[in-house]
DNA sequence: AATGACCGTTCCTTATATGGAACGTTGTTT
DNA sequence: AAACAACGTTCCATATAAGGAACGGTCATT
C-alpha cells in the first residue's frame, strides 16, 4: 500500500526519510549508515544531505549529519496555525483549579496523539510528556476521547488497523470491541478515561475541543497518580476538564 | 553567493523552500502561488507536494497545502539531542531565585538567535517568546552573551554582514564598533544586558553556557520590564543569571 | 607491513524526474 | 452570455539527477 502511486520526487521523499531516520538517532549519522537505513544509494544521499546542509537544515561534523535548528521553524509555525496553543496557556494560567495536575494538549494524527503542548505539575508523576511526542490514541485518555467524537466510519477504519496484540500496559484495552462500548461511556460522561493503559500507575483524564460542527480539533487531558486517582476525585477532576474543554472549544478560532 | 556549487537534488532543495515557505504563511496555498513564491514550475511544486502528502508531512485540504504535525517529530528530536532543555527546566523547578521573571534558553545559530525554551513568569511582560523564534543576535542578551564568548575572527566574520541600518527600535546597538566595544564589558561582568534593543521597555540580562573549552553551546536570560529593571537589581539579577549558566554548562552533556 | 573492511567522495552513463505547454474547470469580469 | 483569468492537473520530450562502480583515505585486524 505505500509506493502504488508513480514514484514523483523521490528527492524529496528521501529527505523526509532521512530527517526521520536523524530524528531517531542519538549520534550524528554518516552517508553509508543513512543509505543502508533508508534503503538508498549512497551517492543519492550524499547528494541530499550536501543540499540539506547547504539549505542549513541539517549541521556536518565531523562524524556525520545531524538536524539542525531550521526545522524548528516548521514546529513553531505548525503549533502557531491556531490559537489553540496560546489559549491553552492562558486559560492554564488563570483558572486553578488543575493547577497541581500536568495538563497536556493534543491531537488526533491517524492512530495516534500527537503532544502539542504540556503544563506540568509541581508533582513529579514519573512520565514526561514532551511536544511533539506521540502514542497509541486507543490508550491514551485525549486519544480516548477524541476517538469518541468522530464518526463511527472513521473510528472503526482507523480501529480495525491497530495491533491489539502489542499493548503497553497489562491495563491497555485489549481489542476493538471492548473499545467501542467503552466509547459510549466516554460520550455519556463526556470525559475519558485511561487508566493505567499508557503506563502502569498512571491515571489521565481526557476531553474533546469539538469545532462548531462537533468534531474534534484537539484534546485536553490532565495526568495523575493511581494513587490519587480516587474515583470520587475522577468524576470531579474529569467534570472540570471536561468543562475547560468546552472553554478552549468556544475560544478556539480558525 | 547563493547557487555556486552545482544543482544536486532541487527536490530536496525545494522542499525546504516550501516548508519555509507554509510556515509563513496564515492560512493554506495552492500550488500556484507557491511555484510563484519559491520561483518554480508548478508542475514540480504539485509533485513535491503530493509526495509530501503522501509522506505525511503535509495536509491537503480544499483550499491548499498546510504543514501537517510530522514535522513536531523533527524539532523534539532536536531539542532532545541533549540534556540541556530538560536541565533548563529542572534547575528553574528547583532554584526559586528567577521564580518571578520570564527566562528563555536560546543558541546562535548565525547571525541570529534560536529560542529553545521559554518559562514564563506570572506577571506580564509585552512580549511573548516561542520555541523556535528568532532574533538578530546583536539586539538579543543572550545573543550578545553568546557572541561575546567565540572567537574575534568569528564574530568579526558574523558582524561584518549585519545590517546595521535596520534596528528594531531607537536604543538598538548601531554599529559593529559600539557591539566590540560593549563586548568587553559583557566579558568582564559575565552577563550581557539588552537595553530595550528588541523590544521598547524590555530589558533582558543574558549569560553564555560555555563547554568545556569555553565555548558557548546556548545562553539564558531573564526578561524584565524597565520599570523593574534599576541598576541595582540589574547588578544582582545578573549576577543569578551567569551562576545559573555556569551551573547548567557543568550538566551539560553530550 | 600487508591485508581487508569501510568510509566519504567523484565520475559517467542512462533511466527518469523535470518543467513548458496544453487541458479542463471554476469563478469573476465585461 | 460570452470572454477572460487563474486554478489544479496531465502530458511528453529532454535536460539532468540518480546511482552503480571506482577511487583514495583511514582504521582494524592479521
């Protein structure tokens, strides 16, 4: 399913091939060791790393290329297209009430959830949610409840194409159909919830921004301890995500 | 001085010039006004651009071509190649000196510099700055701090090609020999100052985060208001400032 | 010292990606 | 309603980027 199309561009397929393979590398990568990842020639490489260096997205030492600053600018735009960011901040800011909680920001990217923005706590909670990571939407609390909002066409494409059988947690929900009866639940209360899924001890409660239409640009979540994650405590804390999600939704523009 | 070597990959080349090009832009565009933009045919615009799509890298709505969240992927492993966001943030956590100040984490890169973190304080500043902005150097504290640590010739080479007629307001620092004659004093007192040289009313203390060979890696600042920023409490701000720098420059690694 | 493996880089032929021109649509102007 | 302009898309000859092979250099191994 990937190359059915002609091949167009290959130049510049392979830079995107080759800013993900230095995306994933600790070290500075050198010619043959991308060519041999990328399934390419060497030569063809070394002719697009040469430019990529001449444009000043990627630096070279001496012991091979690796990204440079430029594509920040790429991020800071994407993450600039809406207010979305910004109101996220600011109402963060203002209202307390999750003030002790790390609070994330993020949308639906296919299967997955994409980390735009992340408030932390003054609480250490043993994971790190980091821009630009991503995870399994189907264990994660935003990716729970944004999963909830879309059609049902699109959720059971998107389900039907997930490794079950490759979980994170002993918690991880464990096939599709017990998803979909979870997905009624999250529409009913208007929160998610993933408990322990992502890992092992760790409770997020999340919730939808839903456009003028009702479908989901983004989510909200906010991360807690097991321990803390009394259930009486659930039903507040997720009432009140629930309720900025609302706030960030009617903010939110273009 | 642009194009002397010879054309390898103009894919690669112009897949920059897109991505550059998208992030400046507000709102999507289509294949025209791009190959217009960037100064090619449109037909290898629409096949760059369906590549990307197909790669992921771009959306493609009615209205044109957006940057799509793939490159975030690009920009955290950049930030991450190193502790040094990560102590940014945990020596912040930790040192409650700066609690009430905007701090930034910045490193040159040219002529300019880049914004790698940015904790803001509580109280308003005017001013707001992202990962990923840039600045010229020359203006900037901690692009003053930075510049003020490599070498003459260096600095010599990166002065030289400022444009020093187009300051971004009446106290910006006029001419490549007030900068050398200012850099002295930065060296002395460990901290460089921007006197509202960015930003009217803004003032901000930079300090350089020198590696082992006493070469600076970033820089950090604090911005403050010029309400706040008396002489005294400059003198003790930047005293924090530079003990903060050295600190992370010691767990600094890789 | 000699061998071998692997590196980054250059070369040159050829397969092919490129891009000028033409096409069908759409939306605006006359 | 007709003419026009600008759009995204397709086509095809050809300029040219790609890539297999060869090169010289470095480092381990024998």
């Amino acid at each position: 399913m990937s190359t059915q199309v002609k091949r167009r561009a290959p130049a510049a397929q392979r830079t995107v091939l080759i800013l993900d393979r230095l995306s994933t590398s600790s070290k500075p990568l050198g010619v043959s060791e991308i060519a041999r990842d990328i399934d390419a020639p060497k030569s063809s490489v070394y002719g697009i790393c040469e430019t990529l260096v001449a444009a000043g997205v990627l630096h070279f030492e001496a012991d091979g290329y690796s990204l440079g600053s430029h594509c920040l600018r790429w991020s800071a735009a994407y993450l600039n297209r809406s207010s979305l960011v910004s109101e996220f901040r600011r109402i963060l800011a203002v209202d307390g009430r999750l003030a002790s909680y790390t609070v994330t920001l993020s949308e639906l990217d296919k299967d997955q959830v994409v980390y735009l923005d992340c408030r932390n706590s003054d609480k250490p909670l043993g994971f790190t949610f980091q821009v630009g990571m991503r995870l399994p939407a189907v264990y994660s609390a935003t990716g729970k409840a944004m999963l909830s909002y879309i059609s049902d066409e699109e959720r059971h494409e998107i389900l039907s194409a997930v490794l079950w059988d490759a979980p994170f947690t002993a918690n991880s929900v464990p096939n599709h159909k017990k998803f979909d009866a979870d997905v009624k639940v999250w529409r009913a209360q208007g929160y998610a919830v993933d408990n322990g899924e992502i890992r092992e001890g760790m409770v997020c409660l999340g919730a939808p921004i839903l456009n003028p239409q009702g479908l989901p640009v983004a989510g909200i979540a906010i991360s807690m301890t097991g321990a803390e994650a009394r259930l009486e405590i659930q039903k507040e804390l997720g009432t009140i995500v629930r309720d900025i999600a609302n706030v960030l939704a009617q903010r939110y523009t273009s």
